[in-house]
C-alpha cells in the first residue's frame, strides 16, 4: 500500500508522521516497523522509522531548550497557572549503550551511560493530624516479598549486595505454592495522583537541574502548598534539589525503597544465622518507617563496629563494606528520613511512580543489542517522555510550527537556510 503523498519532507501525510514517532518512540525500529505494517498497512524500512522519530524527537528537543532559555531569563509564561493541592518531584537515573558516531557501519567504542529522569505529580492526597499509615506494609515485612524486593532496588546499581537467605526454616524463600486463578480487580488510582509528566535527558546533572526546575515552574508545582522531593541518595540528585527546590519549599524525602534495599542488605550482612539477621532487618525497617532515626543509625553503627573496617580493596558484598555503605548512607540522608511528618503531609515517601517509568523508558532504551549515538538516544527519549506525560504534551509539541526542510534530493533532511 502505496501512502506517500508528498505532503512535506517525509513524504507521508500529518497523520501518519505522528503514528510513525509514536511507534518509534515506543518500540524498537524493527518492532515498529511490524506494527505499522500490521495496523496501518504501511511498508516502511526500520531505518526510515529511525530517521523520522529522531528528526521529530530533535525537533522537541529544541523547543524544550527553548523552554529552559526562558526560564532562566525569567520570560517563561507558566502553562498551568492554578496551584495544586499537592505535588511531588521525583528524580532517577537509568542505563543505555552508546556508541561512537561518524564511523564506518558497525558500533565502535560501546559504553554504558546513565540517562536521568524525572516524575512531576500533582496530588489530592490529604493531609492528616495523625500518621494515617503507622505500620509498613505488610510486604515489607514478608519474608518472601522482602527479600526479592531488596534484590530488585538492588539490581539496578547503587545499592550494598544482598546475601540471600540461608534454608533455616521461614527464614528464606517460601515453597512455590499452586498458583490460583486471578480475579481480576478494579484499577484503582494510586498515592493520590491525579496527573503526572516526565522529563528525560542524557545532560549533565547541571543541565538536567534547569529541565526539573522548567518543568516544574511550567506547571505550576511551586505554588503548591504542600510539595515533595523524593530520591535515591545520589548526590547529583540532591544537588539538583539545594540548587533548585530547597529555596522553593519542597520537602527533601529519601526514597524509602531504597532505604529498604540498604537496610536489608546490611542486616543479612551482619553477624547471627538466618532467624537473627531477619528479626534485624524486621526492627530496622520499623524503625526507620516509624521516623526513628537516631536508633536506627546507632545500631547499624554498633554491627559495623563489631565486624570491623573494610580494607580498601574490598568485594562489594564483603559484610563489612556493606555495613560501612548503610551506615554512611543513614547517616547523610538523615535530615530526609522523617516519614511519620510526610506522611501526614500527605505526600509520596517512596518513588514508586518514577520506577514504573524508569520501567518504561528502560523497555525502549535499555538493552544490550541496543547501541545509541548520543543525539539519537537525546531525541528518542524526548519522544518517550512525551507520550508518558499526561498533559497532552505530544499534542502540544505537534501543534507547534515546524522547521522547513528540503523535502527531494540527496539531502533532504538537511535544513533550509
């Protein structure tokens, strides 16, 4: 099926241009390629795909650098006027390959690099007298879905190894019982969220900081009378908060999930057999849930004491660097580890809603047949991040005026003047 009409530089009509950038900023090439073919019945070479979504994601590219020029020269109209109830600010980071660019075909000089995120929620989450939640969930107390859920956070870098569970009985992994048949239950809004974008970047953390402060300033996030700021414990994401949001307000919240990786990691790694190291985990998670800091930290500090200091050249699980990497980590995050106070603030106290989006673009960029030039990856998560916005920012961008190109000839995605 022959659609090309000649309607602009890549020769097929709007509406098929906005099915092309969305599929491949969604799928890999290839993968978009096939659903075109099957849903459109388009023919069109994975490399064309590529071609189009990064032109386009470029092109949002600059009318975000458009948007941060604005903002810092205090010109930037706001899109959102109206202050929320509540907000939240969550930063994280990812992983994707790159390669060289301008070479011969083939990928030359691959690495891994870390492209950041960030989540912007508003909120209609109350705000109570009395903690509205003073016990942790019970799956933080599981000893099935604990452990697995430390290994998670764990496995995305970051985060003291964890020892897995020895066979004492109900210390480790339970029996895998007969699954039974899921009911299907109704979709139920979560922490309050009423309407979340996203931004994306592989900047600098400097560069990224002005993206998080545009992005919250274009909506309005600042005005809020309650706001979060949630992350992990990496300096670049706490940088981004004195440098940004300190002076705005936000509430700096260590990501408790995290917390949880850490704090499970290091009681598996201190002295005891199973039964002791879980009871260990089990109070120190309590501990920290219930705000209790100053005891928190003076136990983890007694259990390094007692293993003793890692030498330098020490293996990532070795029990004493883990117990020294919690310890160090309690102690610096301790001014963002009040959660009884968020929580009646009711604000987020883990960013579980920036994980599902790492997810996301993870699906899209993250793989290890996947080898990006930097503007190329820059574009397509551009692309991601707009379509996971749900302000209609796709919509937006696409009602924007767009550069001229040369539509024939050998160069014809060279820009005009």
């Amino acid at each position: 099926m022959d659609v090309k009409l000649n309607l602009g530089p890549e020769e097929y009509s709007p509406a098929l241009v906005k099915k092309i950038v969305r599929q491949g900023g969604r799928d890999s090439f290839p993968e978009a390629r096939e659903e075109l073919r099957e849903h459109e019945g388009l023919e069109i070479h994975p490399a064309r795909v590529q071609e189009i979504t990064e032109r386009v994601g470029k092109e949002w590219v600059d009318q975000r650098e458009r948007e941060v020029s604005l903002f810092v020269k205090n010109e930037l109209p706001r899109l959102h006027g109206r202050a929320p109830v509540a907000a939240a600010v969550m930063v994280d980071g990812g992983k994707l390959q790159v390669r060289a660019d301008d070479q011969p075909p083939g990928v030359h000089n691959p690495e891994w690099r870390e492209p950041k995120y960030a989540c912007f929620l508003t909120l209609d989450t109350p705000e109570s007298k009395e903690d509205p939640q003073p016990e942790p969930p019970s799956k933080f107390v599981d000893r099935e879905k604990a452990p697995k859920l430390a290994r998670e956070i764990q496995n995305r870098g970051g985060i003291p190894a964890c020892r897995k569970p020895g066979s004492e009985k109900g210390a480790g992994d339970k029996p895998r019982q007969k699954k039974q048949k899921r009911v299907k239950k109704k979709k139920v809004r979560k922490y309050g969220q009423l309407v979340r974008t996203v931004v994306a970047s592989m900047k600098c953390a400097k560069e990224f900081g002005y993206m998080v402060a545009t992005e919250v300033y274009l909506r309005s996030l600042d005005l809020a009378r309650r706001k979060g700021y949630i992350c992990d414990g990496l300096p670049y994401n706490w940088a981004i908060f004195e440098d940004h949001f300190r002076g705005l307000g936000f509430v700096p919240i260590l990501d408790f999930l995290h917390l949880l990786s850490y704090l499970y990691a290091a009681a598996q790694a201190a002295v005891g057999g199973d039964g002791a190291r879980w009871e260990r985990y089990e109070r120190w998670l309590r501990q920290a849930w219930g705000g209790r800091r100053d005891k928190l930290l003076a136990e983890i500090m007694v259990e390094a004491e007692r293993a003793g200091p890692a030498p330098k050249d020490a293996a990532e699980n070795d029990p004493r660097r883990v117990l020294e990497d919690t310890q160090r980590y309690v102690a610096n995050n301790m001014e963002r580890m009040d959660y009884p106070r968020y929580r009646k603030l009711g604000l987020p106290i883990s960013s579980a809603p920036m994980e599902s989006v790492v997810k996301q673009f993870n699906r899209r960029m993250k793989g290890t047949e996947k080898f990006w030039t930097i503007d190329g990856a820059e574009a397509v998560l551009q692309v991601r991040a707009a379509y996971l916005s749900q302000d209609d920012r796709a919509e937006r961008y696409w009602n924007m005026p767009r550069p001229n190109y040369r539509a024939v000839g050998r160069n014809r995605l060279a820009l005009t003047g």
